[in-house]
C-alpha cells in the first residue's frame, strides 16, 4: 500500500523542485526521514545538498521541518513515521530585522 504526502516547498527548495508543491506517493512504512531521501534522489545533488549536511547527512539543522503544521523535533524528529494525506512544509531560515 502507498501513502499519499504533500510536500510544499519554499524558496530554494521550491526552485530545485520547480513546484511550490507536490504529492509524493511513497511506502507505508516510510518515516520522514525516508521521505526527504526520496526527495533528494528524485531532484540530485543540488536538493539532496540543500536537504542534508554534508559533514554528518543529517537533515540541516537550519531548515524547519513541519509535518501537518508541528515541527518534527515536537514529534519523534526525523524517525516519524508517515500517515496517508499528511502534509510536510520545508520551511528555510527566517531572519528579519
């Protein structure tokens, strides 16, 4: 069986993507984390440099993750696991003044 998940992008990640979103049908098992993996092989490099650090892969600690409007690190972070018709924003740093 396959979960459907939007994914709406934001700045950088909306310019590789080329969407400002898109659903994503993947396995439904999958976690989050497996969901950015599929995100950076689907768009190469340049996504999969935007989405993870490249000393630790980890998912860069400067972007937002939000996955039906509560941040990731509120939840069970990167291991979360997907439900059908859930949304994920990446959302990039905020600065102002």
């Amino acid at each position: 069986m396959q979960l459907r998940v939007k994914v709406k992008y934001m700045a950088t990640a909306r310019e590789i993507a080329g969407a400002r979103e898109e659903t994503i049908e993947i396995d439904n098992s999958s976690t989050l984390m497996d969901l950015l993996r599929m995100l950076a092989e689907k768009y190469g490099q340049k996504m999969h440099d935007y989405l993870f650090d490249k000393a630790t892969g980890k998912p860069q600690p400067h972007l937002r993750f939000l996955l039906d409007g509560r941040s990731v690190h509120m939840i069970n972070e990167f291991d979360t696991a997907l439900s059908d018709e859930a949304t994920l924003l990446i959302v990039p740093p905020v600065s102002g003044g």
